[in-house]
C-alpha cells in the first residue's frame, strides 16, 4: 500500500506487493539493503 503500483518492482528482490512493510524490509537487507532503507524511511514519513 506504501508503494502502490510501484511496489511489483520489489518483485525481482522476493517481496510480493501484497506483504506489509515490516516483511518487505527483511526481505530486502539482505539482497538490496539500500531499498530496504528507502522502504523504511517512505513508510515513516508517510511519503
């Protein structure tokens, strides 16, 4: 939902659109750390 249509460009990193933030960023610090981040601080600021 922090994405919207933009999230299914995580899908080549593991993260389905339909996971919440918490399990997106998990799955992203291992693989693509700096969008784990990014993920993160969107979700924070409500961006």
């Amino acid at each position: 939902m922090v994405l919207g249509p933009h999230a299914y460009m995580l899908a080549r990193y593991g993260v389905s659109p339909e996971e919440d933030v918490d399990t997106a960023v998990a799955k992203l610090k291992a693989r693509a750390p700096h969008l784990a981040n990014l993920l993160q601080e969107v979700a924070q600021r409500g961006l």
